[in-house]
C-alpha cells in the first residue's frame, strides 16, 4: 500500500489522507512529491500511469486498487478495518460528524483562499466578510459537536475521529494567521495539535526546503519553533 502526498507544509489535502491511514492502522509506504515542481513525471515513470487523478495528491495505491480524493481515501480505510474507527457510534453523533466532514469537503472556499494552509509560517491577513462567516461558521459547528458529543475527551466527538481529521487543516490555518478563537476551541486546537501524527507531520513540514510562493500570504511575523 503506497499514499502519494504532496508538501507537507502547504498540502492540506495529503495532510487528511495521511491522517486517515494513520487512523486505519495499515501499513503503508510514504511518497512525496513537489506539487509545484517536476517531480510527478519523476513518479510517473516509477510507478507507471497508474491513475486518472491528472496529478492531484492524495493518491492511495493498494495493489490494482486506486483511490484518489481525502475523503475516499478515509472511507476506503474504513471499509479495510471498521467504519467504527473513525465515525461515533451512536446516530445522531454519527449523523452530525458525516455533514460536518462533508461540509468541510465542499466548502469555505473564501477561507481556503485567503489564508493557504503554511505550517512553517505566520502571518497576517486581512479577513473580509466571507472569511469572517467561514471561521465563524466553523467555530459554531465545533462548539455543537464539543457540547453535545465531545464528553468522552478533547476532539470534537470526544476520541479521535474523521471529524478531527478533516479540520486538523482549519487548525494549522487558525495558529498561522493568528485567528482569535473562544476558550473551547483553544483546547480542542491545541489537542489536534499536540496529537502525536500532527507532530510528526509539522515535524517534516518543518524539515523541508521548498517553497511555494502563491501560499506564502500575508505579512510574516515570524516562524514557528
């Protein structure tokens, strides 16, 4: 089983994917590619035109089988090892977290284009009204899920799940452009942050040498450390 990802400093997508193999537990080969350079056609040749994804990251690669796109990634995983793993049980819990993911699949473009996941980096932006309603908008869905679902730990459905995965992105927005949030979403952040996989991952976003200057946004104020 091999997943493709691209930068792991700006590729919001690779980052769900490879929480979801994270989750599932499988074992799988790690490739990264530079998704502004040239090293698709590199991969290409390696392993062969296997996929019509036209170069998009993440690609999961298990045996003849070929999944492309986060969120058929994370459902591919669940049906290999138990949707349980990554949805709540209960209905209304497993409802509310299935909208909330698919929400996040879909939407808050103004979000995603005024402030492109750089975890190395931070910066300031200014916010329009469409920003504005994206983060608030996100900020009510946290506070609902945390209120009537979030008891058994610090996620937003209490344990670890797709819902965790797929926001971990929103988090690293939030902290690089120093988006003020309320008191419950400070914890519920520093959790997916401090979440073993997401340090492994800032880790090697961290280590790497590229840089893509269309996600390099706003006034930097400095670095993470």
């Amino acid at each position: 089983m091999k997943l493709i990802i691209g930068n792991k400093n700006y590729s919001s997508w690779s980052l769900r994917g490879w929480l979801a193999l994270k989750q599932s537990g499988l074992h799988f080969e790690e490739l990264t590619v530079h998704i502004d350079g040239d090293d698709w056609q590199a991969k290409k040749q390696e392993l062969g035109d296997f996929h019509p994804s036209a170069g998009k990251v993440p690609v999961l690669w298990d045996g003849e089988t070929v999944v492309w796109d986060s969120l058929a990634i994370l459902e591919y995983c669940a049906d290999r090892v138990g949707r349980d793993r990554f949805w709540p049980k209960p209905d209304d819990a497993r409802g509310m977290a299935r909208a909330m993911v698919a929400e996040m699949h879909s939407s808050y473009l103004p979000l995603r284009r005024a402030c492109p996941m750089n975890i190395r980096g931070r910066a300031n932006v200014k916010l329009d009204d469409a920003v504005k309603a994206d983060i608030v908008r996100i900020l009510g869905l946290w506070a609902e899920a945390r209120a009537r679902f979030g008891k058994g730990g610090p996620f937003l459905f209490g344990t670890f799940s797709a819902a965790d995965i797929f926001y971990a992105p929103i988090v690293s927005r939030f902290l690089s452009y120093g988006i003020g949030v309320p008191g419950f979403a400070e914890a519920y952040m520093q959790a997916v942050w401090e979440h073993d996989w997401m340090q492994q991952w800032v880790e090697a976003a961290s280590a790497e040498e590229w840089t893509i200057s269309q996600f390099e946004v706003g006034k930097e104020v400095g670095k993470k450390a």
